[in-house]
C-alpha cells in the first residue's frame, strides 16, 4: 500500500513538475509572441506614419502645384482683361475720334446747304427783280 502510495506521490510529483515545465515553456512562449507582437505592432505604427506623413506631403506638393497653376491662370486672366480693356479704350476712342469727324462733316454740309440755300434764295429774288424791271420797263 505504501508503495502504491510512494508511486502514486512520485508519479503526481513528476506530473506537477512537467506541468510546471509546461507552464514555463508556454509562458516564455508567451512572452516571446507578445514581444513579436509588440515589435510588429510598432512596425506597421511606424509604417503607418512613414504613409501617413508621404501622402501628406504629396497632398501638400499637389495643393503647391494647384495653387501655383490657378494664380499662373489668374495672372493671364488679368492679363487678357487689361488688354482687353486697353483694345476697348482704343476702339472708343477710335470711334470718338470717327464721330466728331462725322459730327464736323454733318456740320460742314449744314453750311454748305445753308450757302446753297441762301445763294438760291437771292437768285430767286435777282430773277424776281428783274421781271419786276423787265414787268415794269415793258
């Protein structure tokens, strides 16, 4: 009986310290998965930030380029409306020019038709004195 029981005890002794063994080996196992996973964790955080701060200056980059390309646009907009606005102060300024050359010329013929009509009307009135001679001498 004692020797079952010695046995029994040496048999649960080694079982207690295999499982301690055990325990050991999964815990160190343990241990060397949370320290692989805590490294792979803070590759792909570092990873992740190496991304994070390429696309930012990406974006940055574009956002230069598009800016430096809207206020290129602008400058030639401005650029194509002040000559624009040069071209239309000269085309009214042409046609001021071309309307008081027309206003000077309507004038001119006002006074020509004016002369034209009081040479007619003193003709008219010579013709009439002499038929009044002419009438009266008869």
């Amino acid at each position: 009986n004692t020797k079952q029981w010695y046995q029994r005890r040496v048999a649960i002794t080694a079982g207690q310290q295999k499982l301690k063994e055990e325990k050991f080996l999964y815990e160190e196992r343990l241990s060397e998965l949370e320290t692989q996973h805590e490294a792979e964790k803070r590759e792909l955080i570092e990873k992740y930030h190496r991304d994070l701060v390429e696309r930012e200056s990406k974006n940055d980059l574009e956002l230069k380029l598009l800016s430096e390309q809207k206020e290129r646009e602008l400058g030639q907009l401005e650029s194509r409306y002040k000559q624009r606005s040069v071209e239309e102060m000269k085309m009214t300024q042409e046609l001021e020019k071309k309307i008081e050359k027309l206003k000077m010329e309507v004038s001119d013929l006002k006074t020509v038709h004016a002369k034209e009509l009081l040479q007619l009307e003193t003709e008219k009135r010579k013709k009439y004195r002499l038929r009044l001679c002419v009438d009266t001498t008869a």
